[in-house]
C-alpha cells in the first residue's frame, strides 16, 4: 500500500503522536490497512480519529440525516397536504419523487441557490409552452412539464422548511447547512485534519478543506499521477489540475503529490472474452501466471455485481480471499419469491376466484420450507399436475394447502398493515430452519426491512396499498446488499471499483472493462437537463466519466501486471463495446499491451450412444417382462432401445407436467376416450342409422365425460387454444361417426363387437418351449359385411400400411422404427385369430387416422408374404431384445432442419 505508507511515514515525520490528527478518508476501508501498516513500523501510541468526508460534513451541519423510506413517506405527506393538482396517490409519488430528489440533493450540493434551480425549470418549460400552439388539452406532455415544475417550486421549499422545522435534512440540505459553519468551524477547532486520496469535492467539501489548510489546520495528500495530471486531454486528471490552482498551494505548501509510476514497466494484457460470465473462467488461468500463491497482493475487481456467485466458483482452490464488495440482496433466492408473493396479492385483486398456477409455484419452490411443509407441497404439486389444473379454485388450494405454515401469505390480504405482520412473524420463524448463512442473513434483512416499514407507516394515516408497499420494499431492497466478513488483510481481494480507493496492488484483474460498465455513460437518471446542469455547475456525466477514469488509472499506475477483460458479445443493454479507456492506453501510453481472444467455443459433442449391458439383474428383469409383452413395448424398443430399457427394465415413467396448451398425446386421448363412450352404447349390436344420428347430437356430452377420464378442468377448454383443441376433436369424432353412417346408408351391415378389448396370455413360441405372451387393447372390434375388423386409432397419419417381407428381409422386416405401425397390427391379427370367440372369421386390420379421420380405416396389406411371415419377423425383434450378449444402444435421432 504504497501511497497510504508515504502518507503514515509524512505524519509520523511531524508528530510521533498520530492521536493529534483527524484523518478523513473517502471511505472506511483503507483504516484497516493504515492500523496494519502502523503495527508494521511498531507504532505503540494512541490511534488518530478515523472520518470519512460525509461524517465530518454531517458533524459540522448538525442535523439528523434522514432518507429512504422515511423521507418518502414525511415527504408525501406534506405534497398531500398542499393539494397539488394532479393529487397523486403514494404509488404515483413513488415513481417520480426518488428521481426528484437525487436532483435536489445535486442542486443543492453543487449551486447557489436551489429556488433559483427550480425557477429556471419551470421558466424554461413556461417559454416552451409559449412557443408551441398546444391548444387547451391539459393531457399534452410540455403542459405537463410545466405543472410539474410549477409544483415543485411549492412543494420542494415547504418540504425544506418542514424538514427543518423537526431538524431533519437530506444530504442536499446537510450540505447547504455545513456550507454556512464552516468559516466558523476552522476558526474554532483546535483538531488538525488530514485529507487523504481525494479526487472530486463538491463546493462544500472544498471550501472545508481549503478554509482548513488556510489556517493550518489541515493538509492534504492527492495521489495523483504525471501521465494524466500533465495532459490536459486525460479527463482522469481533471479535478486534480483544478485543485493545484489553489491559492492555498504555493511555495510553503506544496500540491502532493504528483508521482511518475503510471509508466514504469507494466505487463498489460487485454482479453476479448466471448460471453459475460465467460470472463470469470479465464480467472484461473490468469492466477497460474501470479508468482506470489497467497495472492496477498492482488485484486480482482468486478465491474458487474452480477459476477460475483461465478467468480467464486472459479476461485475453490484459493485458500484465503476477503470479499469487499457486498452482493445485491435482489439476487437471492427469497428476494424472489417475496417479489412472487407480492405480485401474487396483485393477481389476487384482478382474479378474485383463482390462482394461476404459475404465481404459486415459485413461491412454493424458493421459500425455505420444514419437512412438513415439504410434504404438503410436493401432495399439492403431483394432485395439480396429475388433473393438470391450471387454474386453482380457492377451494381447492384451501383443500390442499391449508396445512402450510405459511398457508396465510398466500390469501388475499385484508390490509397491508397485516401482511406485513404476516411477513415478519414468517421471517421469525423460518430463520430457525436449518438455512445456510446467506439465506440466513437474507431472510434478516428483509425481516428488518419490513420492521422499518411498518414501525416508519405508523404515524400516517394515508392508506398504502398492496402495490405501493411492494414498490417500498423493491426500493428498499435494491440498495441493499449482503456484506461479506473476511480477513483483508490476507489472500486475495474481490472488490468493486469504488472499494479501490487509497489502495494498490502489485495484480489486477478488471473484469467488465466495458463501455457502459466503466465509465456507465450518459444514462443519468435526471429530471435536469444536461445543457441546464452545466449552466448550473451541477455534474452531469461528463464529471462522472471523469471520477470513474481517476479510479481506473489510479488502481493500475502502481500496479505491474494488469489483466482487463470486456464481454465481446452483444446482449441486452451490453454493446459488446470495449471501454474507451482501454483504447486510451492502447493509443497513448507507451506500454506494450498483449491481447488475447477468448472463444467461449464447445466443441462439438462427441455423439457417442449411450450402451446398457445386460447384466444378469437385466436379464432376471426381462424373463418377468416375457410374461406381458405388448406391441407398444416393441415399437418403444424400434424407436429407442434406452426408451425401452427405462421404461420397461428400470420402470421409470416421465414427470407429469401442467399443461397449458392441449399435448398431442392428451388430445390423441381425448378423441380416443370419446370414442369410446360413444361406441361402449352401441356395442353388440347392428347399427342403424338412428343410432348414429342420435351418437352425432350427443357429441359434446361424450367429451365431457373424456375430459373427466382426463382429471382436466371443465374451464380449460373453454377459451384459447384449448377451446379449439376440443372444437377440432369435435369434428374429428363427427367425421369418424358420419363415416359410419354413410356405411350403414349404403346397405353395408356393421356390427360393433368390442371396445378396448382387453386381451392377456396369447402365447407366441420363440424356439422349443420357450415363449413370451402377449397383453395389450384394441381400440375397436367390428364386423364388416361378415368380415371382422381390428381398428386401431392414431393421431398421427398412416404410413408403410404395405407389406412386402420375402427371404432375404424376413429377419430384419421389422426392425425398422417406419414399419411400426405394421408390426402393431399384425400382433394384433396374430392375437385375434388365436382368441377362441374368433376363429374361422376372416380378419382384416388397419388404422384409423384422427388426422385423416374421413378417410376411415386404412387396412393392412400383405403384397409379399403373409401373416406368418410377418411373425417371424416379430419373434427375432423379440429374440434380439432378449439375447444377453447384445446390449440396449441408444438410437441417436440426427437434427435435421
């Protein structure tokens, strides 16, 4: 810590006594490494008095800052009480009062009269009106402006006064306070103070510490560098050269101190990284390069908070590392799901009747949980996804989670004053589960955010909704974060830009060296327009771009091995775009720079078939499996022997998974279940025409009995694709009725015998004794003009119905995954002419196809060879599945567009 030892050893040079001092910092984090660097040079005495600028200027104004929450809420209640037009409810304040008063806090900070600001806004917004023909519509965007700052020119003066009137005051008003102490504050105070490491004052800050250095009682150490302080083109140096103009530095005290270490040899590398998170992967190569394995001396620093869970993943083989930055507490886990349960109670109050599945699984999923919620949740997932019910009636969800502990959270709150009761008694309890400390610390903070909250709504009587609340605590929670505890002085730092400050190291890492990210650009969020912000001297981000270059090339000019990487890739609002002041040095300085292009490339993956040998507890699994052999288990094999293995071997089946939109196989189901009941009233039995005219009236009642077959929601076809889904099974069903009545009207006798006829134990002989036997269903049985017709339904369309099997294809017929439909329904011909109440009948079978259901049924045909052939063609399929020596080989579907 170069510079920070230079200004120990200036101090104690003056006075062995540091106690006599009052060092102001810009930050804290330095002071662990001044104690440190004074236990280095054995120093015995008292310590000096740690500030940091914002603390001395508070000290000086004496008020009692007041921000956040509290000031939103003290702050409406005065815009309330004035009867501004338009009068708008606190949900309304909220989205543009933060913004206002970060621009008040500037105008007062940075101008010298913050009336004067206001006046010129609604001056300018007045001569706009005046130029512009904007007829009476009060709705125009320009009248707006000028109501709006019409407004303000009331409002912001009575809040200021209000506010002093309790003795309150934002940071604005502290400066505008401290601003008239402080001539007398350096006139009266015995302490002496010194300023380290400072770049930027606002005009507050600076008449501080000059009306101190004047009298002596102060001095001031900048850590500036001759590369960019001498060239006035290096916006770094800008706040710098104006502090050397100072009268206050002359031939007795000299502007310290300006060094020469930017350009002493330095190892920069540049990497082009394809991808954000990319970046953190490369982090383990560039420790490699690092001599010092204890990496005392090098800092990583994240440019992206975002980073920081990924670089930690990369980072298991370092020993020690401190984290300095915080990590948001709006990427955790139960930060999501408190968003999920407040835009919850938001649907509750449009949809009063239901729950949509999706606002409740989330929460159900990411909220910590004891083993008896646990039970009660994964009990109301399998019934909700078993009746794929998509939207939840409150009787049910009332039926099925009651039990929950936290069952209260989920209902419609009758007043928010409640719910957050309901919320901090919930965070009480669940921080007595068996968490892990981040979750801990984050159920905590959210625990004490709602405490504030509530404890801060008490003395207002204006009603908050659920919106506004939810509003209150997002805003709350994203200037949180989680501060990590470690050792800083030992291993390796992981920091943010600004902990940088006062401190050097030998190695630096930067990751997110991008335009946007560093410096962040002209994205100021201001009500105040640039032009006007200048007029004004407030910063804008042009001084912003400068503050963040300062940091940049204060952080590397001490450093030797320098690693900046930027993501390539363009996404979201990242351009892709490398920050200019990498390209600065690239031009500029005389350092050699290596670059480097990361690829975040794969290679190709080797697609190598997943093999299964048959072991013995396989082979044990497939004799039982000869017991009930179905067709569907052979055209499962011819797909995928894996398929097949899974299901039949392992006994494995899918997860059942809600669906929002009609499946193909669910809507295959729920014209093959209609089918049924229309036909189950008609079996055994001749048809007549009647009989299908009345089955066609009665379409839609048969549906409804299919979609309860289904366990599915009336109200789910009721609207949307559902609602066409049912429509087109509707006209399938006709079709497949009035080609049966047609039929029946051209003097054909048809004859339904069987529906979903079950069949089991239709043995077929392997080799010698050895047999499996044949179970399954056949959809329809009917007979035809004295014919018997095995009909099997499909949703798909019919293909490869033609078979041609001789003595050279005999073997492998049907092993081919396109012939399955025939292999299906010549194991149904074998089984029918092997059932007893079927024999001597002439057989025909054949497919009806729901997508091309006016065709009727399309037959099986036998151009080469015949049913026995076919047979044979079966049994090596099944004797291949069979056989030990051969292993289940994953059948690799090729992608194809």
């Amino acid at each position: 810590m170069k510079f920070l030892n230079k200004i120990i050893h200036e101090l104690l040079a003056q006075n062995q006594d540091l106690s006599e001092f009052n060092i102001v910092l810009p930050g804290k984090r330095p002071i662990v490494f001044i104690r440190q660097i004074l236990e280095e040079n054995n120093y015995s005495g008292f310590l000096p008095n740690f500030f940091t600028i914002e603390e001395l200027i508070d000290r000086i104004a004496d008020k009692q800052p007041v921000q956040g929450i509290s000031l939103w809420l003290f702050a409406f209640d005065v815009y309330r009480s004035l009867g501004l037009i338009p009068k708008d409810d606190f949900a309304d304040f909220l989205k543009w009062f933060p913004t206002l008063q970060k621009d008040w806090d500037d105008i007062l900070k940075f101008s010298e009269s913050d009336e004067a600001v206001l006046q010129y806004m609604f001056d300018e917004e007045r001569i706009k009106e005046w130029a512009q023909d904007l007829g009476e519509d009060d709705d125009v965007p320009r009248k707006k402006f000028l109501n709006f700052w019409r407004n303000m020119n009331v409002f912001l003066p009575i809040l200021k006064k209000k506010l002093e009137e309790k003795n309150w005051a934002t940071s604005g008003m502290i400066h505008e306070t401290a601003k008239a102490k402080i001539a007398d504050f350096a006139e009266n105070t015995s302490e002496h103070f010194v300023f380290c490491g400072f770049n930027a004052f606002t005009p507050v800050e600076e008449k501080l510490v000059r009306s101190l250095l004047r009298r002596n009682k102060g001095q001031c150490f900048f850590q500036a560098d001759h590369y960019y302080f001498d060239d006035e083109r290096q916006e770094a140096g800008k706040f710098l050269r104006n502090h050397k103009t100072w009268k206050e530095f002359d031939d007795n005290r000299a502007f310290q101190w300006i060094e020469d270490d930017f350009n002493q040899p330095k190892n920069i590398k540049v990497y082009e990284v394809s991808g954000n998170v990319t970046q953190t992967k490369v982090l383990p190569e560039i420790f490699k390069e690092i001599e010092n394995k204890t990496y005392s001396n090098t800092a990583v620093v994240l440019l992206d908070e975002n980073l920081l869970p990924a670089s930690l993943d990369v980072m298991y083989g370092v020993e020690n590392l401190n984290i300095t930055m915080g990590f948001p507490l709006k990427n955790l886990s139960f930060s999501n799901a408190v968003k999920q349960l407040f835009y919850l109670q938001k649907q509750l109050e449009k949809n009063k009747s239901s729950y949509y599945y999706r606002d409740i699984f989330p929460i159900l999923e990411e909220l910590p949980k004891s083993a008896e919620d646990e039970l009660i949740i994964s009990n109301f997932r399998t019934k909700i996804e078993e009746r794929n019910i998509v939207y939840i009636s409150k009787k049910l969800l009332d039926e099925l989670l009651s039990g929950l502990s936290y069952y209260g959270l989920l209902k419609k709150a009758d007043h928010t004053g409640i719910y957050l009761d309901m919320l901090i008694a919930f965070c009480k309890r669940i921080k007595w589960l068996e968490i892990d400390d981040i979750q801990y610390e984050n159920v905590s903070h959210f625990e004490n955010a709602f405490r504030i909250i509530k404890n801060q709504l008490s003395p207002y009587d204006f009603e908050i909704k659920m919106e506004t609340l939810e509003i209150l605590i997002n805003q709350h929670v994203n200037s949180e974060s989680i501060d990590f505890q470690g050792e800083p002085l030992r291993g390796l730092q992981i920091m943010g830009l600004l902990e940088t400050r006062l401190l050097n190291f030998e190695n630096v890492i930067m990751l997110s060296v991008n335009e946007g990210k560093l410096p962040l650009g002209n994205s100021q969020n201001t009500y105040i327009p640039f032009d006007i912000r200048r007029y004004f001297d407030l910063h804008t981000f042009l001084e912003n771009d400068s503050i963040y270059a300062y940091h940049f090339y204060r952080l590397i000019q001490d450093s030797r091995n320098v690693h900046l990487l930027y993501n390539a890739l363009s996404s979201g609002v990242n351009t892709g775009e490398k920050s200019r002041f990498i390209t600065q040095i690239e031009m500029e300085s005389s350092h050699k720079i290596e670059h480097l292009i990361i690829e975040n490339s794969s290679e190709p993956i080797a697609l190598q078939p997943i093999e299964i040998l048959k072991t013995e507890i396989v082979v044990e699994r497939l004799q039982k499996w000869k017991e009930k052999v179905s067709a569907s288990h052979l055209t499962s094999y011819l797909y995928n022997p894996i398929d097949f293995y899974l299901s039949k071997i392992l006994k494995t089946s899918e997860t059942d998974e809600i669906e929002e939109e009609l499946s193909v196989k669910n809507y295959g189901n729920l014209v093959h279940y209609s089918l049924q009941e229309v036909y189950e009233l008609l079996k055994c039995k001749v048809l007549k025409e009647k009989d299908l005219q009345d089955s066609i009236k009665e379409i839609d009642q048969y549906i409804n009995v299919a979609i309860e077959k289904l366990k599915h929601q009336p109200e789910f076809y009721e609207k949307g694709m559902n609602f066409i889904h049912r429509a087109i099974a509707k006209k399938v069903i006709e079709n497949v009725l009035n080609h049966d009545l047609e039929l029946v009207r051209s003097g054909n006798t048809l004859e339904i015998l069987d529906i979903e006829k079950r069949f089991e134990n239709v043995d077929f002989y392997l080799d010698g004794n050895d047999k499996i036997s044949f179970f399954g269903f056949i959809d329809r049985i009917d007979r035809l003009n004295g014919t018997l017709r095995i009909i099997d339904y499909k949703t798909a369309k019919i293909k490869n119905l033609t078979v041609k099997i001789d003595e050279n294809n005999v073997d492998e017929y049907f092993h081919n995954s396109e012939r399955k439909q025939a292999l299906q329904l010549c194991i149904y011909h074998y089984v029918v002419q092997n059932l007893p109440e079927f024999w001597g009948l002439p057989i025909e079978t054949g497919i009806w196809s729901f997508a091309e259901a006016k065709k009727g049924v399309v037959s099986l045909q036998f151009d080469k060879g015949n049913i026995d052939d076919a047979m044979q063609s079966v049994k090596n399929l099944i004797l291949e599945i069979l056989n030990p020596d051969l292993s289940f080989i994953e059948n690799i579907k090729p992608y194809s567009n």
